[in-house]
C-alpha cells in the first residue's frame, strides 16, 4: 500500500524578472519534485517589502514569477502555487515563533550580517525576516524543503524555532517518526540540499543577483540576453592561446544547459587554443535560446491575462488556507489564544 506523498515547500521573492540563477537554483528543481512531492510553492511578497517600494512593481514581479513557474512546466493544478500575502495566518505565525526567539539568533542570519558589513539601511523586516521564513515553512506542516547548500542556515534556523516554541508551550522535546512534537505543537521540517546546481555565478563571477545587478532574466528578449551574455566578464587571455575552462564564468554557465557530450566540447575548445571567449559567449547565448525560446510564449501568453494568473493564485491560496488553519489552530491552542473555529 503506498502512502501520502511527503510534502515540499518553497518560495521565491517577486523582485523582477526570474534570472538564470533563479531557474536552476529553484524553479527547475521545484518543477521537477511536484512530480514526487505534494508540492506547495508560494510567491514571498511579503519578504519582497524589505527591499521593494514601488506598488506596481510589486504586482507584476509577483505575476512574473507565477508565469514563468508555469511556463517551466509546474501545473498548478497539481501544486499549489500562492502568494504569500494572501494568507494572513503568515503573520501571526511569525509574530507567535518571534516572541520566543532571541535577537541573539537573528544577528547570526547571513542576510543580517551582509546588510550590517555593507553599511545598508537594515530594517525591522530584514531583521525578522527569518522568523518569517520559518512562519512561511511551519504553517503548512511541510516535511522537507529544498535549499541550497547556502540556505541551510533558514532551515536550521526554523527547526530552532520549533523547539523554541514547542518547548516554551508545550514543555516535551519529543517528536514522533514523522516530526511532530507529541502533544501537538509545530512539526520539524527536513532539508533536502539540491547539489547539482550549487551557485550560479552572474556576469561578475559573484553569485547571480538582481542586487548585483549581474544577473540574465529567463524571459528577457533575446537581445536583451545576448547583450548581457556578452558583457560576461573574462580575463585576458588571448584568442589563439590554450584557455583553463574550470576558472571561466562562461563555461560554469554552459554547463547548466549543455548536455555532457556539448559540455566536454567546449572544455577542449578551451583547452585546444584558437577559440576565443566571443566564441563561447555566442555557444552559452545559443544554448540558452535553445532551451527558453520554447518557454517564452506561455510565458508571455500568461502575463497577457493577467485575470487567468490571479484565477490560479486565488486557487492555490484558498488550498493553501485549508492547510494553513488547522496549523494556526493548534498554535492558537497551545499559546492560550482563542479559537478562530468556535467564533
């Protein structure tokens, strides 16, 4: 007899168009584990409020990645796809876990301490966003979520959390087979850490950003693509000499789209001597026309109805609120606070 599926849980901030670090590092994957996985994917708006202050930019960044899930292959009937502002449990989530976690804990999140050492304005929401990010995880019971090796720290950052909680309410550290703590409570998420992609560097050699400006959009036009391909920065070695392919931008980049056979091409083309970096700029440039040109009518299909787009995120909320409820309910029960379902 085969039993539930297990259910995985991610998000992506609505802060312009989804880049090529974005596809491989998130979209792709979760894709590929709504085919395994009861899949909730859910669009962080909210968290976009730290850095985001234009409203209408809000509103098409958040439709810009629903579409661009969808045309990657996600069908939302099957996953549930949501923004996250639709589901005001989130915050009250957020606020019950952050009355039982110490400031001491924040000041160690990566995100803090990259805004402190670039002397940017921090605010309260890049402060509280990782209680926020665990809100986002706890509320629908989620057994597993996908990170990157450099997301880690939200996961156990979350499951840090639930022990707070559960032990300050609930006084039992103990969980059963599946995670929950007995009793009721919170129940304690697992990591599954993608390893395949690992970072995808932006035309700087930095890790892919829109905050670096360094990033290349899924669904820009191709010359829009091409321009920024081409701007990816090399050293100066010339045209006719042999090149290292494992310290090159420009290939790190081909082999997310390239199979092996294409992959090991151009590494020899490299190490051959008289293939430029123009050369393999143009081959990453077509490779990747190759593989979005095929996406880019749904996509832009889909940002031409924008009704459609919120039908289907006014779906995946309310599937996501039945899920949401129950949750707040055993929060609510736990801390003293009163019933939502007896009023």
């Amino acid at each position: 007899m085969v039993g539930p599926r297990l259910r995985a849980l991610s998000g992506i901030k609505p802060t312009g168009m989804p880049h090529w670090g974005n596809h491989f590092g998130m979209i792709a994957p979760a894709v590929e584990m709504s085919k395994a996985y009861e899949s909730f994917y859910f669009i962080a708006d909210l968290h976009a409020l730290t850095t985001v202050r234009d409203a209408e930019k809000m509103r098409t960044d958040s439709y810009q990645v629903a579409a661009t899930l969808i045309a990657a292959g996600l069908d939302p009937a099957e996953a549930v796809l949501w923004r996250q502002s639709d589901i005001p449990e989130v915050c009250e989530l957020a606020w019950a876990l952050g009355c039982v976690t110490g400031f001491g804990l924040l000041e160690r999140a990566h995100a803090y301490k990259d805004a402190r050492a670039h002397e940017r304005d921090v605010n309260f929401g890049v402060v509280g966003s990782p209680v926020l990010m665990a809100a986002d995880i706890l509320l629908y019971d989620a057994d597993v979520v996908p990170v990157g090796r450099d997301q880690i720290q939200h996961l156990e950052m979350t499951r840090d959390m639930v022990g707070f909680f559960n032990q300050a309410f609930l006084g039992d550290s103990r969980h059963d087979g599946e995670g929950r703590w007995l009793g009721g409570g919170l129940k304690l998420p697992s990591a599954v850490v993608r390893e395949a992609t690992g970072v995808v560097p932006g035309i700087d050699g930095r890790k892919m950003s829109k905050s670096y400006d360094n990033h290349i959009p899924v669904f820009g036009s191709p010359k829009e693509v091409r321009k920024r391909v081409m701007a990816i920065v090399t050293d100066s070695t010339p045209l006719e000499a042999p090149k290292d392919p494992t310290r090159c931008n420009v290939v790190a980049l081909h082999r997310l789209f390239a199979d092996a056979a294409g992959h090991a091409e151009l590494e020899a083309r490299y190490r051959g001597g008289g293939y430029g970096y123009g050369h393999a700029k143009q081959a990453l440039f077509e490779q990747s026309e190759a593989t979005f040109a095929p996406l880019r009518g749904r996509f832009e299909a889909l940002m031409a109805d924008r009704d459609g787009l919120e039908d289907i995120l006014r779906d995946g909320a309310k599937r996501a609120r039945a899920v949401a409820e129950p949750v707040l309910e055993r929060v609510r029960a736990a801390v003293g606070l009163p019933s939502r379902v007896s009023r």
